[in-house]
C-alpha cells in the first residue's frame, strides 16, 4: 500500500502516533478536568445543605431562647431587689373616732370643768391672757349636773324647786327664765316633750331654723309672754343678735351636754354646734354668769 501511494509508512505511522498520543492527552486532560469539577461541585453543594439545615434547626432556636430568658431573669430579680430595698411608706393610722372610744368604754357624765376647759381650749390662741381671765367661770356659776339617771322635767325640778313662783314673777315679752341649748330641731321637739310635767302652766317655745324664719320666731316672741326657750345655739344666737330675743330675764341656762346622736356624739362634738355655742356663751351668757344673774347646768 505504501509502495502503491508512494507514502513512508513511517512517516504516516509517526504521525498517527502522534495524533494518538495528542488525543489520549487530551481525553486524560478533560476526565482530569472532570473530577476536578465533581469535588468543587460537591463542595458548591455541601455548604448550601448546612445553611439548610442551621436554618431548620429547632434545637438551635430553642437554645437561644433559652440564653435570652436567662439574661431576662437576672434583670428581673434585680429589679425586684431594688424595689424591696427601697423604704417602704409607712401606713397612716386612722384616728380613733368616737364611736370607737366609746365602744371600749362607758360615756361619763359632763361637768363645770368640761365646760371650763373646752372654752379655754377654743380661745386660748384668740385671746390675751387677761382676756382668758375674764372668761373663766366661777364654780358658783354652775347648777348640779346630770349624772345621767334624770329626764329633763326630773332635773329641772332638782335644780328649779322654786318654779311656780318665778314663772307667775315672769312678765317680760321677748325674752325667757330658762333657755336649753340642744344640737338639732329634732332634739328639740323631743326636750319639748319631756317638758310637760315640769312646766305645767309655763308657755315653752321651739327656737331652730328648719322651716322656720328668724322674723316668723321674733314676732312669735312678741306676741305674749315666754317662759320657756328651747332650741340650737346657732338660732338662738340670731335672735339675740336681731334683738328678738332679750337675755335680761334669763336665770336658767341649760346645756345638753350629755345625750348623743346615732354617731356617739355631743352637742360640742359637732364642730359648727360648737362654734355656734361658744358664740352664745360669748354673746353675754358668760358676762352674766360672773355677775350670777345667770346659772348654767349641763344635762
């Protein structure tokens, strides 16, 4: 064949040889190329299946919220240390009323010096030392007190025996021989009552202000001979004031000094009755004490 082309066979044998080694290279070339590539593929893949799988994770999810609750807590207790360290406020104790005092003990009977002391109380800081002076009641001022087993007729007739004969002496218009001093109107109809078997023919009056005018009760006053005045210091003390009521013929006042209200408390309890009290006693019941026109006893 080599001879019929005029070919060297060797020469066309070299150079297959060379055509093959050149192909064997490269086919070694591209399947070296090839598993480079699988393990840089594989190792593309491997990271992307731990992301996967760090993502899907509940275990780590888990654990961090455990780690956020443990940095939590700490907190908490400190603040809570905090709070308790603090000073607490103290608890204000309520005061004591008088229904509670009295619930633990008996109520005592009133005296002079009750009186004596509330009026050195109340004006102790309104008045110069002189002028406290002239305030104080002599003992002779003051009738027997209620030792708190009388009615009202029962003791005005201990501390008035003679009092069929001053009520016939009585005869002046707009004024009064006895005058009680009580805390309500209410109160006042009940002393009214108790009255009846002490005042027999004596004519006695209501002075309060419900539903009542001043100018209604100082024509009333006008109109015939009183001997008797029963009412709350606050009207009463209009009355003086307006000149419906003279204390010219008072001898008798009586305070009611010792019953008590479905809250336990006296006539000088209630703080607007006492100011008006202590502005009758001022208005010239005291002045007339000292001079003894006037005798005060506290029922």
């Amino acid at each position: 064949m080599g001879d019929d082309l005029g070919d060297d066979w060797w020469k066309h044998d070299g150079n297959n040889i060379n055509f093959s080694l050149h192909s064997y290279d490269a086919v070694e070339a591209e399947e070296e190329s090839e598993q480079e590539k699988e393990p840089a593929e594989k190792a593309k893949i491997k990271p992307e299946k731990r992301k996967m799988v760090t993502e899907k994770s509940p275990k780590a999810k888990k654990k961090k919220n455990n780690d956020q609750k443990e940095c939590i807590t700490p907190q908490k207790k400190e603040i809570d240390d905090e709070q308790s360290a603090k000073p607490q406020k103290k608890r204000k104790r309520k005061k004591k009323t008088i229904t509670d005092v009295l619930a633990t003990s008996e109520p005592k009977p009133g005296g002079p010096a009750d009186l004596q002391d509330l009026i050195t109380r109340y004006y102790s800081d309104k008045r110069s030392v002189i002028e406290l002076e002239e305030l104080k009641l002599q003992n002779s001022c003051f009738l027997s007190s209620n030792d708190l087993t009388h009615t009202l007729s029962s003791y005005l007739k201990q501390v008035c025996p003679k009092w069929a004969k001053i009520q016939k002496q009585h005869s002046e218009k707009s004024s009064v021989v006895i005058l009680i001093v009580c805390s309500s109107a209410l109160r006042t109809i009940e002393l009214l009552k108790q009255l009846t078997a002490f005042k027999g023919e004596a004519r006695a009056v209501k002075l309060f202000a419900k539903h009542i005018k001043v100018e209604e009760q100082v024509k009333l006053l006008e109109k015939g001979i009183t001997h008797i005045g029963v009412g709350t210091p606050g009207r009463i003390s209009a009355l003086i004031d307006k000149e419906g009521l003279s204390l010219q013929a008072l001898r008798y006042l009586i305070v009611d000094w010792n019953w008590r209200d479905q809250k336990l408390r006296r006539m000088v309890d209630i703080p607007e009755i006492k100011l008006d009290f202590l502005k009758l006693l001022e208005n010239g019941v005291l002045a007339a004490c000292n001079e003894d026109k006037v005798k005060i006893g506290l029922f």
